[in-house]
C-alpha cells in the first residue's frame, strides 16, 4: 500500500512504523521541514539535546540499555560532523543506532553550500552503511531498510542523508522496505562445528567460556542460553568489558572481567587454559596483550556472526559464524544429546587452581581513613546501590576500570561504556539516552571529571526533561590513565596530565539548577551517596578521591596474560621500552 | 619482573608460541566481487583496502548487469595468506558487496588486460613497431603517417614485455584497464 507524502512527513512516518518513540536530536536549516513535522504530532518524543556528539551517545545508550535501535536527527554540515565521534563509537561497540542527518537541496550538493558536507563520505568509514536519498520516492524505503541493516547481523550504526529538497517533495510512502534485502547475514551455525566443539567441550581439562558483547547484542535468550551451558557445564567463564552482565556476577562460575585490567584470576585461567570458547568477543588488543604468548596451550573456538572477527588477530581452531542464541541453542542440544559429558575431575582440578588464583585477592587496595579511594567509592557505591533497578553508564579512564571491577551486573543491558572506541565524553549524554528508556530506574554515571567535561553541557538535558541522572564523578584532578601511564612508562613527566582550573563541581550544578553534592572524607561517603540516590532530580557528586592513585591488576603493553602488575607491585621498570608504543 | 606472586611450579610458566606473523609469503590473489551498482559502492571498496592497509595492484569495475544493476569488480591484490583471508571477509561485510570469489583459490582462471600505446616513429623504427605488433597479436586502432595506437589485450606481464619493446621505438604513452578475469570451464561462479 502507498501513500502519498512529503518527505519530512515520512521520516516521522518511518519512525512510527519502525516502532521508535524517542529521537535525540538537534534542529537546524537542512532539518526544519522534519521538526515541522515532529512538532505537528506526539507520537514520538523528540530529546533537544546540546550538542549533537550528544545525541548520538544518547541513541547509543538508549539502545544498549533497550537492545533496540537508537535514533538521532541531526543538520548537515556541522551537525553531522558532530555525530561523527558517536558514529565510529557505535561501530567499534556493534551499537545499533540510526543517524538522519539533513543535507543542503540536491540541486546545491557539489557547490560548497552554507552548511554543505560530503556526510557520506565523512561516515562511509565510520557507519556500518549510509545512503544519501536523492529522490522522495526513494526515501520510505531507505529509511526502513536502514533500521534492517542496523539491527541484523553484527549491529552497527546506519545514516540516512537527506536533502532538504528531498524533505520537502512529496512522493509516495511504503510501510516496508521497497525491495527485498540482499543483506542477510547467517545466523545459523554449521553443525559440524558445533558438534566439534561439543566434542571438545567433553574433553577438555582446563576450559574456558570467553564471552563478550556479542551475547548483549543477540538478546535476552542468548544471555539465557549462556547462563545454562555454562551452569550445565561447569566451566569456568570471563567475560569482557563489552559483556559484562550477559552471566550473573553472582553466578558460582563466575570468575571475573579479563583483560588489561582484568582480574588476575580470569587472565591467569585465558593463558593456561586448554579449551578456550570465545562466544561474541572479539579478541581485542586490550584482552590479548601479546598475541603470540596469548593462550598459547589451548584449543580455540570461537562464535562469531561477523566472519571477518574470526581470525582476525587470533587464530581459531573450531571457527563458527553465526548468531550467539541460535549457536549456543544448537551447542546446549548437540552437547546434551551426546550425554552432557565432561570430565568431571579434571575439571573439579582446573577450578581449584583457579580458587587459589582467587585467593590472592587482586582487586586488594589499601583503605585510607583520611582520603576517598576511588575503588573504595565504588564499593560502597556498589554496596548502597545494588539489589535496585540500576543501569551504570562510564566516561573513559581510570574510573571506567574501577567500575568495571568494583561494581556488579547480574542481567545484560544495564552497563553502557565505551568500550572499543574509549570515548571520553560518551557516558553523560548515554545516561541521559538510558533514563530516557527507563524513567522510573535509578541511572548512574561514573565519571571522572576530565572526561565529564567533554560533554557536560548536557545538563541543559537533563534538566529540560526532569531526567534524574547521577553524575557519580571520581575526581582526582587528573587525567589519571594519562598520569598513571607516564608514571610508569613517561619518567614521571606529567605532561598536560592534570586539570587545573576545574569548575565548582556544586556550583555549576546549581547554575543548571540541580543538587551538587561534594564529598572528600571517606566518614561522609555512605550519607553522601544516599543523599544523591534519595534526590529526585538530576545530581553532579564530585567525590574528591586519592589524586595518584593508580589502576591494578594491570597488563603492561607487550606482556602476556600472564605476567601482570598486582596492586602494590614494583612499578619501576615494569614495562619494557619496546611496549611504550602498543599504549 | 617480581610483581607476580606465584607459587614455584604453578601451571602458568608455559611455553611461548613463537610463531612470527612476518614469516608467511606474500602472495598474489585475483579477486571477483559482485556488487550492487549504487552510488559509493566503489568508494566502500577502495576505502576498505586504504583504511586497513591492504594492497590494490589493479582494479577494473564495471557494470556486467544493466537490468539487475550489478557491477563486477576485479581486484588483483597481494599480502600473506592470513591477510588475503581477512580482504575476502572484509569485501564480505560491506552491505552492496553480494558475492566475493578468490579466482586464485576457486580453480584456474583466465585474467587478461587491455592496452592502447601510442607509439611515434619514422623509418625503421616504425616498421620494427608494426612487426612486433604483429608477433604480440596487437592491432593498430588509430594510424598517422607518423604515429600509431596499438591495441593489447594479454596478461598483464605480456603488455609489459610489448611496453619495453615499444620504449625504444618511440612509445609516448600508455593505457592499461587492468585485470578483468574469469574462471575457467563451462560453470557461471558457485554463489
């Protein structure tokens, strides 16, 4: 069925059909015929964020906390240069998000116009795809095939440009997409590699199930899915900072996040296992550390839907191209059909290694009765706030580390941090994204005060539309990952690695018209915590934390899993010149 | 480094795999991939070669199909093994890229390239131009009472040789399509 309209008028007409109800977004003259739409119904509520780098990590944590897609309106020229940041993070993080960005009339592309941009050829390489629509007709359907491309396969971030012309013409609308995709990406996987790792699976000794955001991505049913192979198995299981949530922290097979600052037992578990099964993880540099002492001993296998993953940086042994939930459904019955077999004792051995790894308590730090360590922030953050409906957004830096250590997750969906891209500057407007999904849940985002800067004129948003986000920042007056690393590899030269001249952190919440609350001693901090969580409106906590503090257990560039730095360690001479360049 | 407090003869003192990731030949793959002819689609393509750091040693694209709007492209790239795997999964992922085949691994396959020389010349030299035209099979498509065009078709190392043959007798300039290639036999591709 067709029906004619004008171009504005399908965008909000697409959007209604694809199910979207919030749009972040940012007005502008290539955009106006589409916020003259958006104003004339209220079907979709549109966020009037203050910057469009803004709007795009909001879209982002609306979809990482709802697993559907996010959805940004932005003008040419400067505003999609703007998205440009939000765009490359969502494509490094699989983040399923749309981007309608306006363009000068297609009559002036070419001609350097007033707020003129190539959008398509800045974003080609930082979208998963993008059209530039030339005519009205053509529009209804990009746009739906657009939120096709976004949310299948690998997710990513999608962006349809649109000449104001294009907006203006009318043309006719088609509920679907016009012609059926030729992108189809596999998500069934081969069998027989699954009954290659089932068979592995019986016989491995020392196993490991490395997960990684690819189980978020596929949804509820692969966490679900996760969840009983790995109680039905036994097997140990790390994850990612990406998936972190996809298996209960409380989980008794739970051993920790892995990687540069993953938890010693988890990275010690990656190199001596003998059955590695990476489900959704991308074998990043930050989890890898050296990749030729990487795991050296074991068999791999690794689940994947985007076949360019698999041996990329690792090589696999048991490769499997497909969907996570439809993988694993298939692994969880082959497996069982072969008679739920493993072997029992040497694994039973393998976890009391693993125990005594456990048992040297890495994420050890020393408590101080006069200053605020930021992991003891955490941890008592952790302590006030668990057990709530809680979603946990991060900035980038050291404060991100802590969080992902200090703090738990027991579902998927409900900890948004820029993982692949490491955005400072992404965690504030995605609070603002998640509380937009989940008004009623208590949103958190643990910042530093560096990275909070970057984009914190979002509190304009925040207060605009009542969202009650906590900005949770660790101050330590420094941009501690910098300091820490020319600490230990710069001679402790702190080159530009401090923020002097920082705003009162109370003050300018006030000037926004939210709570400020300030806290430096570590009696204050459980009175100071609930006070922020009690407060109705939006709260900027500046907790002034220990300023040198640094981030353990760590994995020095260029070392192997095993060889990491524990808390009070020796840093001198700990990371070899030749590593300095891997940062 | 002492800041590991492992107890002596724990399980983690393993061997290191020392396999060096330099130490794989470099080779030579023609690639066949089928794409939707919209517009950027050649961008995607190139742009994935450079932002990635792979090698492009020719390319051809053209429409093959009008009514479908499918473009084959040709790309003769090089890299180890390794490398040469992770283009074909790359060409894979990008949305208008419908089929990507390795015509060096899928079977023999025929790759031919087109030239035009422009070659000046009086007397001997000229002759000598025309009569090796004549051994390489080129054909004469524009003639003065002072210059010829030549047209080439052949592997890419047979232009080559004619190219140097042509240097001394005059040869101005040159033109190559690069490598178009197909498989072999009487089979269309296997999607």
């Amino acid at each position: 069925m067709t029906r004619q309209m004008t171009g504005a008028k399908m965008v909000v007409q697409a959007l209604k059909d694809q199910g979207v109800t919030t749009v972040f977004g940012y007005p502008g003259g290539a955009v106006l015929p589409i916020y003259d739409e958006i104003f004339q119904q209220n079907d979709i509520h549109h966020v009037l964020v203050r910057h469009e780098q803004g709007a795009v990590h909001a879209a982002e944590g609306y979809a990482r906390s709802t697993g559907n897609p996010g959805v940004a309106l932005v003008t040419s020229g400067p505003g999609a240069t703007n998205a440009v940041t939000g765009l490359t993070d969502a494509l490094m993080d699989s983040i399923p998000i749309i981007v309608l960005t306006g363009q000068v009339p297609t009559f002036m592309i070419g001609t350097d116009g007033f707020q003129e941009a190539d959008t398509v050829g800045i974003t080609r390489p930082c979208t998963k795809h993008n059209w530039l629509v030339k005519e009205t007709d053509a529009l209804a359907g990009t746009l739906h095939e657009a939120f096709h491309v976004a949310t299948s396969g690998r997710p990513g971030p999608v962006l349809v440009d649109i000449p104001k012309d294009v907006q203006f013409a009318t043309g006719n609308y088609s509920e679907k997409r016009t012609h059926k995709s030729y992108y189809a990406p596999q998500v069934k996987g081969d069998i027989d590699a699954i009954t290659a790792l089932a068979k592995a699976m019986e016989k491995a000794k020392r196993p490991i199930f490395y997960t990684g955001g690819g189980v978020i991505n596929s949804g509820p049913a692969a966490s679900q899915l996760l969840r009983e192979l790995v109680d039905a198995t036994g097997f140990p299981i790390t994850s990612t900072l990406m998936g972190l949530g996809s298996y209960p922290a409380s989980g008794k097979h739970w051993i920790g996040m892995l990687g540069m600052h993953g938890l010693y037992e988890a990275n010690m578990a990656m190199h001596d296992c003998d059955l590695m099964i990476n489900i959704g993880a991308r074998f990043d540099d930050r989890v890898t550390g050296r990749l030729d002492a990487f795991s050296p001993g074991s068999t791999k296998a690794h689940i994947d839907i985007d076949p360019s993953s698999i041996n990329k940086v690792i090589r696999v042994d048991i490769p499997i191209v497909g969907d996570v939930a439809h993988v694993l459904e298939d692994l969880l019955k082959v497996w069982k059909a072969r008679g739920r077999i493993t072997e029992k004792e040497a694994v039973a051995k393998w976890w009391k290694q693993i125990n005594d790894w456990q048992a040297i308590d890495c994420l050890k730090f020393r408590n101080s009765t006069s200053t605020i360590k930021p992991q003891y922030a955490l941890q008592r953050l952790e302590e006030l706030t668990k057990g709530r409906d809680r979603y946990i957004c991060t900035e980038v830096g050291q404060h991100q580390m802590w969080a992902a250590q200090y703090l738990t997750f027991e579902d998927p969906n409900r900890w948004m941090t820029s993982g692949g891209l490491g955005t400072m500057g992404y965690g504030f407007p995605a609070s603002i994204g998640v509380q937009m999904a989940h008004p009623e849940a208590l949103v958190i985002n643990v910042a530093g005060e560096a990275s909070w800067l970057m984009n914190m004129q979002e509190m304009g948003t925040a207060m605009q539309y009542r969202l009650p986000v906590k900005q949770f920042i660790l101050n330590n007056e420094r941009l501690g990952m910098v300091r820490q690393w020319q600490q230990l590899l710069h001679g402790e030269r702190y080159s530009q690695s401090w923020s002097e001249a920082l705003p009162d952190f109370v003050k300018l919440a006030e000037a926004f018209g939210a709570k400020g609350i300030i806290c430096k001693d570590p009696k204050d901090l459980d009175d100071a915590i609930m006070e922020m969580i009690e407060h109705p409106g939006p709260v900027i906590f500046d907790c002034l934390v220990e300023k040198h503090e640094n981030c353990f257990p760590m994995i020095p560039s260029g070392k192997p899993h095993n060889e990491m730095l524990l808390g009070d360690a020796a840093t001198d001479g700990a990371i070899e010149a030749g590593g300095a360049v891997l940062v | 480094m002492s800041a590991l407090r492992l107890k002596e003869g724990a399980s983690s003192h393993s061997a290191y795999n020392l396999r060096d990731p330099n130490a794989e030949p470099i080779e030579r793959h023609t690639l066949a991939v089928l794409v939707a002819n919209e517009p950027g689609v050649l961008a995607r393509v190139i742009g994935l070669f450079s932002g990635r750091g792979y090698n492009i040693e020719s390319l051809t694209v053209a429409e093959v199909d009008h009514q479908g709007h499918r473009s084959r492209i040709t790309i003769v790239t090089s890299g180890t093994p390794h490398v040469i795997e992770q283009i074909k999964a790359q060409l894979g992922r990008i949305v208008p890229v419908h089929e990507v085949h390795d015509l060096t691994v899928e079977g023999p396959h025929v790759g031919r390239e087109l030239a035009l020389l422009k070659v000046t010349g009086k007397g001997d030299a000229r002759v000598e131009a025309l009569r090796l035209a004549d051994i390489f099979r080129a054909s004469v498509v524009d003639s003065t009472l002072t210059s010829f065009v030549f047209e080439i078709t052949g592997t890419p190392e047979k232009i080559d040789a004619f190219a140097d043959l042509m240097r001394p007798l005059g040869l101005q300039e040159i033109a190559r399509t690069g490598v178009a290639a197909l498989a072999r036999g009487a089979l269309p591709l296997k999607k």
